[in-house]
C-alpha cells in the first residue's frame, strides 16, 4: 500500500499526468516546471489518505481568468480520487526569494469552500489578482531541493533556490507547533510529523513521515516504541491514550527546544 513515485500504481502516475497536461493547456506558454514533493517524492504515500503534494512554476504572474480556470479544475479533480495540494510561483518570486514567500495561486482540500463561494456567488474574496505570502514554502522547496521529483520542465537546481537553513527551520516550527496542540485530534500525523522535525534538527535529515517513524522505532526511548508503532501502522481505528501521547509529546518538546 505505501509507495513512492517510482513503485506507485498506474492509477497515481496516470492521474498525475492528467494533472500535469490539464495544468499546462491552462497556463501555456507560462509553463516552466511541474515537481512532485512530500510523501508521493519521498516515499510514504498512502493512496488511501495521503495528499498528493506538488509545486508548478512559471515565468510570470498568473492573470484572474487563469485563476478562476485552475480552481474550477482542481475543484473537479482533487479527490477523485486522491487529494491535490498544489502551489503556483513565478521565476521572480524563486529568484529574489524572501520568507516567508509570496505564491500565486494555491489549491488544497482546506481550500475548496473558499473556491466554491467565490465561483457560485461570483466574488473575488480568494481568486484574485492579489499575492499572498506561505510561510510553509521554505518547507516545501528545501524538500523539493532534496528529494522532489521533476514530472516535466526546468531541473529542480536550475528553477528553485537554496533555502536558507533558519527559514526551513522557521517553516517546519509552524507545524511543529500545531502539532503539540493537535496530536489528541491527529494523533497519526502529529506524532510521525513531531519526530521528523526532531531528526532534522538532531542530525540535518530531510525524511519523510514514515521513514521518521522508522527511525523513532530504533532511535528514541523504548518506552515510547508501542506508541510509534501505532502511528506508523496508520490505522484510524486504533485507540490512544491521552497519557502516552503527552508522555511522547513531553519527551519531543524538551528534546527540540534543548536543540533550538
């Protein structure tokens, strides 16, 4: 069940390329790049729950008519069947990057009411001319640096640039810091998304969800292994007890703010 882009099904390549050439017949000659990160890159993907996680860079602003296209597109296609989220940047916000950075134009599942109200009432609150900044870029394009996949386009060297290693840091804190709120709610993302953030900052590693799990089983304290394996068995079905998921949150947090 779990994949990565080079042992994934004929049902995943096949739909990411459909999203590739309905993106590219919207945005034209725009078009520089279209690169796979996250899980399906890294390896980790669960066609059953996981997002399919991808940048696209072009040459210039997108225009409003090309908005509303890609959000009536995305609308349709997220989710049938498997979650999209997608950012769009342009050449000049890449090559004079500042953190966190202004994107054109973003689709993910949290967004589809947004896109869905602005399409049926006929506003512009969210497809606009407007550029707005995400702080969780830095993120998803040192881990494109390291691991992305280029499904068509530029090479990933020639088209993003180094991040420095204080936004990256900066980037994954947000999340870090959702995640001690959230574990009791998302106990499976949280936790593996947790360790991966304490690896990175112990040893410099850019892993997936599960390869953190992975390395949580053989690296952290034994009394903390019956939970991790848990989370990386994946199954919503199974209970956790608020006691050991504070005990595994207290021994992150100390350990991460200690490398901070």
């Amino acid at each position: 069940m779990i994949c990565d882009w080079s042992s994934c099904s004929s049902e995943i390549k096949d739909f990411m390329f459909y999203l590739l050439d309905g993106t590219k017949e919207m945005i034209s000659e725009k078009f520089i790049g279209f690169y796979i990160h996250g899980s399906l890159a890294m390896g980790g993907f669960n066609p059953k729950s996981s997002d399919i996680d991808v940048l696209v860079v072009t040459n210039s602003l997108l225009a409003i008519n090309i908005k509303v296209e890609l959000a009536q597109f995305f609308l349709i296609n997220s989710n049938n069947p498997f979650p999209v989220e997608i950012s769009f940047m342009n050449g000049e916000q890449l090559e004079d990057w500042k953190h966190p950075s202004l994107f054109d134009f973003h689709y993910s599942e949290n967004w589809r009411e947004r896109y869905e109200k602005d399409l049926s009432n006929g506003t512009s609150l969210y497809i606009n001319d407007k550029q707005i900044q995400d702080a969780d870029l830095a993120a998803h394009i040192t881990i494109t640096k390291h691991r992305g996949i280029c499904l068509e386009g530029s090479p990933i060297n020639n088209v993003f640039p180094s991040i420095p290693r204080s936004d990256y840091i900066t980037s994954i804190m947000c999340d870090f810091e959702d995640c001690l709120e959230d574990i009791e709610r998302n106990p499976i993302y949280c936790t593996l998304n947790l360790i991966r953030v304490y690896w990175y900052l112990k040893e410099g590693i850019i892993s997936s969800k599960q390869e953190a799990g992975n390395w949580g089983l053989s690296s952290l304290p034994k009394d903390l292994n019956s939970t991790i394996q848990k989370v990386i068995s994946g199954y919503d079905s199974i209970d956790f007890d608020k006691k050991e998921l504070q005990k595994f949150k207290d021994y992150i947090y100390r350990n991460v703010q200690m490398l901070l």
